[in-house]
C-alpha cells in the first residue's frame, strides 16, 4: 500500500489509465450504480477491468499487452485510492461496504473515487451563471437583440400551440372514428412514437387495424416464434 504522500499525487499515466476505464465508451466498462456510505458512486467487477485493458477493438492495440499487467495498474489505481474494494449487501445489492482487504481480486467488487475529468463540470457551471447574468441584463440588451429574443420565444411558443392543437384535434377525429366505425382513424399515427422528427409526420394518416385481425397477427408471431427457436438450434448442432 503506498504511504500517505504518494497515495495524494498519482502518476499522470495512471490517472491516464483511470481516465480510460472511468469512460465507458473508450473502455467497454459498464460500471453500476450503488450507494457507499450514503453516496452514489459507480462500481464494477475487476474481472471486467481486467477484460477492459487487455481486449482488442476496431484493430486498435489493448491497454496492456497481458493480464498480468492489467493486474499490476488495476492494484496500482487501488493503492492510489483511485477506487476502492468494496462488498455488496446480501438483501440490498446496491448497497455497498468497504472490504478492509485493499488487495486486488477478479471476482470482487470495486467502487470508484475517481470522479474523471472536471471540465465539462466547470464548464457548466460558467454557462449557468452566463445565462443568468444575460437574463437579469436583459433590459441593457440592444433593441435588435430583444426583438429577435422576443420573436423567437413567439414562434417557439407558437410551434408548441401547434403541437398541442394536433394532439387534441387528432384524439377528437379517433374518438368520432371509434364511435362511427368499427376501425379508429388516426392523424399523424407516428407523432408520439420514437421516431425522427420528419418520420413522425409520415403516414398523414392511418386506420387502425381490428381487433380480430390484432390477434391473428399476434398468433401467427407467437406460432413462428418456436419454429425460428428449433430452425436456429438445430443450426448451431
């Protein structure tokens, strides 16, 4: 364990490695979120670290050239106090304890302390307190800057209106549709799915389909869903 004074200045090279597996789309760690003493933090399991330094992607080099060196700057981040060792709650999984065994093991469970690179965290704060200043100045804004802040907030407003207008206008032609024949009729049926913008406008309109027809499709789906199951597995053998 490295004493006190080292233990407060790591090397840049290992915060470059902290660095890497702290970001998840560099490194493929998929960290969890738990809770130590009373804190969120993020953990892993080290066996997934040591994948995450030694496993090749896009043709690009690993971290480390062996386990053994991924080992070797896995304890190294723990000595540092760059993360910790900690033990999960039997009853409660995210709830987490400190191991008093600080050495490195695969199939233990490691928090992090690191917190990664504070800039984009400073960098937010001064974005804050710059939208802040710029909306209690607002009055000493020249006369073409709040017109084109005013017109902007209309049409962002307007635009809004609109939306709201097409939801209720298009509940109100289903409800009719319902009531008249036996199939709804829907206006922009995409608008509220998880589409792009330009796709949820695309169909104008469309039909719902019948209840009985709803079913057939279901049945056949789950009818198909075992015979794909069999077709695969009998690939694979």
């Amino acid at each position: 364990m490295a004493d006190e004074d080292v233990v407060s200045s790591p090397s840049k090279e290992l915060v470059s490695f902290a660095t890497y597996l702290y970001n998840p789309s560099k490194s493929g760690l998929r960290a969890r979120e738990g809770v130590l003493n009373g804190r969120r933090v993020q953990y892993f399991k080290g066996k997934s670290a040591v994948n995450a330094l030694t496993k090749e992607e896009d043709g690009r080099k690993p971290k480390c050239a062996s386990r053994e060196e991924a080992l070797e700057w896995v304890q190294e981040l723990l000595d540092y106090q760059l993360i910790v060792r900690c033990d999960r709650d039997a009853q409660a999984g995210r709830l987490l304890r400190i191991n008093p065994m600080q050495s490195f093991d695969e199939e233990t469970y490691y928090a992090w302390l690191y917190e990664g690179s504070q800039l984009m965290v400073i960098l937010g704060g001064i974005g804050v307190v710059a939208v802040v200043l710029a909306g209690v100045m607002f009055p000493l804004w020249p006369s073409v800057l709040r017109n084109g802040t005013w017109y902007l907030s209309m049409l962002a407003l307007g635009l809004l209106g609109l939306l709201f207008a097409t939801a209720i206008v298009r509940l109100v032609l289903y409800v009719i549709s319902v009531a008249a024949c036996p199939q709804g009729f829907w206006l922009f049926p995409n608008l509220f799915e998880d589409v792009g913008f330009f796709e949820s406008f695309v169909p104008l309109y469309a039909w719902e389909a019948p209840k009985e027809a709803k079913k057939a499709a279901e049945a056949a789906g789950a009818g198909a869903a075992p015979a794909d199951s069999g077709a695969e597995q009998t690939k694979d053998e």
